[in-house]
C-alpha cells in the first residue's frame, strides 16, 4: 500500500468526488473554528472566533481571522456557524455481508455479547458477491461522510479464508486508503471443532501468519488481531502482528475488550498504532499508554458499550495519566452499528469523563494520530481540506446536543461532498 500521506489514494468507486482542481474557495464568516493548532488560536484545539479558511485545490492554504482573509476565486458564507477538522474514524468493520438484528434484540432481552456472534456474519460475508460488498460498504462510507466522517478506517475479518480475506481488503482498498487486515478476528468456522477447549486455534493461526497473510498483504496498510478470550491469547497475537509487520503491515490490536489481558502491553510493546477498546485496564496499562503516549494511542468506542450495555472505559482516567486517546465508532453488523462520530463524542462526554473538547480533540486528531496521518485531524495550512460546518455556534454543541444532526456541510479533499 502507498502512503497515504504522501499520495492519497484515487476515491474512484468510493462514493467521494475527486480532488480539488486547484481553485481556491473562502470558507468565511465562521463563528468559531476548530484548527487543532494550539498556537494558531486559544485553548487546546487553536479555536479562533469570527474565522475563515482558505482552501486551494484538496488543501488548506491560510486559516485565521475573517478580517485578513485573503482574496478567492470562490466564496462560501458560513453564517456563523462552528467549523472544525472532519473526523477521523480508525476503527470500523464494513466489509460484511448479513444482519445481526436479531442478535442485537437477544441481547437487549439479557443475553451478554460473546465473540462467538462474529461467526454469524462470516457465513453471510462468504456467501455474499463482491458487488453486494462494495454497495454495504460505500453505503456506510456515505452514511459516515454525511455525519462528517471524512477519514475512515476499515478492516476485513468477516472471511477467514486466503480467499475471503483478500477479496475483503481488495474491495475495501477501492473505497479508502485505510484498509487493515484482520484475518485474526476469531478462529475461523473450519478450524473451531465442537468448542473452544477443541477448537485449533494454533493452526488457525499458521494459516493466518502464512498463505492468508500472503495473500493479504498487497491489499493492507494494517494488520490488527482480537487478543481476547475466545479469539487469540498474547502468544498467538503476537505471532500474526510480528508476521504482518515482517510483511510490511503495521501493527494496531484488539486489547482489553471483554476482561483484562495482555492486549495492551502487546500493543506498547510492538509500538503499535493503537491499542483499540482498552475498557478494563489495571493501572500498569494505563502507565504503559501513558508512556508511550507518542507511539501507542489508547482509541475508545464508546458505540460498543452502549450497544451491548458493557461498562465504558474510563477516558478520564487515560487522559489524566497523559496518554494519547482517540475516539472510532467500531462501526460494525454486531457490537456497534452505528456510523456516527457526533453520537460517540456525545456519549464519551457524558459517559467516559470527557470534556467536549477533548471528545472533539479525540474524534479528528486523535484519530488520525491513531492512523499516523499528520494531513488529517487538523485545519492548519498544508493540511488536507477536509471541513465540516455545524449548524450551531460552537464545537461545543456536538455533546450539548446529542442526536441532533449537526452537520450541516462537508468538503473533503476541497471539494463540497454534503449538505
């Protein structure tokens, strides 16, 4: 995979327009916009009020104050509405095929989520052709953008074959350029026996480290691994992170979802982009992140508590001990159907011990710091010319006002997409 910093991939198939054409468009006449440069505004997020932004072809060319904003082909009026960077979702599931509905009602009856639910989705991926892929996932990527999600992840694991798993991130490296091969979601059906004490998880992982990593690798970015009870063990995550990395791929992992385990002091250890859940954590994990704050985000998702009524992981006590966290959506068919990074920053508030600018801090920077991209997550020149106008004064209404749909524009890469 190229990197997508340096040569953004093409969004033909994507659902997005291309690139700018090189004319520069004023956005003017914002309210309050959220830079992420602390030292081009105030506060933590660089917010400067009564602002505008110069875009020229898919980057940004000047932010600042709207009475020294300099002369543009074009001009859009705001009307004093909040700007901000568009969000950087690094964590979805959405090439699958299926529906787990009624697995989600079970659930709300009193049954708990268990790994095990994945599997139903792998029959119905596997049995699904590549068109009817591709129009789920370029569904969800539209229904995301509209949301003001203009950078998003996505990550195989519902094929668990050589096949299926190539066919997944090949579809998927057609609509982004953040595709993650995760080959390693659980064990697959062919390798599961009666139950978990027969199933063969370390043949299982031999396929993983070998025929479907090579036939993977060409198509990812990534390679993630579930290291939970009832998928891999530390051991076994370790085994595909190192193969995947030796490939080329770098490491992101599944770490401390469902109960404590050695998820995140694997991902530390690896240098891992990100340790993705980190819900039940003891405090050496937590002095782990903290630690290696600059290597290793800790990104929550807070639409996987919410929809299986788990405990929320405690933001406030990561943030306190000075680690690097990011907001996702875990968009996927069984824990977490949501698209919506306003939803999660909503709930990260009220629910995680965030402030709303940490939560919108967590949703663009930290996401792209979870994807080690330095052209996304900001509004700061140089920077891609990805925007999103709320119809509302402040950043601050995105948790102040949850389920209300905010977003009223979108321009990603400098050209209008939304609203």
């Amino acid at each position: 995979m190229t990197d997508p910093e340096a040569e953004p991939a093409p969004d033909s198939d994507s659902g997005y327009p291309a690139g700018g054409s090189g004319a520069a468009t004023l956005v003017h006449n914002i309210g309050s916009l959220v830079t992420n440069d602390p030292t081009a505004g105030e506060g933590p997020l660089g917010v400067i009020e009564d602002a505008a932004v110069l875009l020229v072809g898919d980057r940004v060319a000047w932010t600042g104050p709207a009475a020294a904003a300099p002369h543009a082909d074009t001009a859009y009026d705001a009307g004093g509405r909040a700007a901000l960077p568009g969000f950087v979702d690094s964590h979805s599931h959405l090439v699958f095929g299926g529906d787990r509905t009624a697995e989600f009602a079970a659930r709300m009856s009193g049954r708990p989520y268990s790994a095990g639910g994945i599997r139903t989705t792998v029959q119905a991926t596997r049995e699904a052709s590549d068109e009817q892929l591709s129009a789920t996932l370029a569904r969800y990527l539209a229904e995301a953008l509209r949301q003001g999600t203009t950078t998003m992840e996505t990550k195989s694991g519902y094929g668990l074959t050589p096949e299926h798993e190539a066919r997944a991130l090949r579809i998927a490296a057609r609509h982004t350029d953040e595709v993650t091969f995760l080959g390693a979601h659980v064990v697959a059906p062919e390798y599961a026996g009666s139950g978990a004490d027969d199933a063969d998880t370390d043949g299982y992982v031999a396929l993983v480290t070998g025929a479907m990593l090579d036939s993977c690798a060409p198509h990812a970015r990534w390679v993630d691994v579930f290291c939970e009870r009832g998928a891999f063990d530390g051991e076994q995550a370790r085994a595909v992170l190192t193969a995947g990395r030796d490939r080329g791929l770098l490491p992101r992992v599944h770490a401390n979802q469902l109960g404590h385990g050695p998820g995140v002091q694997l991902a530390v250890e690896l240098e891992a982009a990100s340790a993705d859940h980190c819900t039940h954590l003891d405090d050496a994990d937590v002095d782990a992140l903290a630690q290696a704050r600059d290597t290793t985000v800790a990104t929550l998702l807070p639409g996987c508590e919410f929809s299986t009524r788990a405990v929320y992981p405690d933001a406030r006590r990561l943030l306190d001990a000075g680690a690097t966290v990011a907001l996702s959506t875990d968009c996927n068919p069984g824990s977490s159907f949501t698209s919506s990074m306003p939803f999660c920053i909503a709930v990260a508030v009220r629910e995680m011990g965030m402030t709303p600018d940490e939560a919108v801090w967590a949703a663009t920077a930290g996401g792209a710091r979870a994807l080690r991209r330095t052209d996304v997550g900001r509004l700061t020149p140089g920077s891609r010319a990805d925007l999103v106008l709320l119809d509302a004064p402040s950043h601050v209404h995105l948790a102040y006002r949850p389920g209300v749909p905010l977003v009223t524009q979108v321009w990603r890469r400098g050209v209008r997409v939304a609203g």
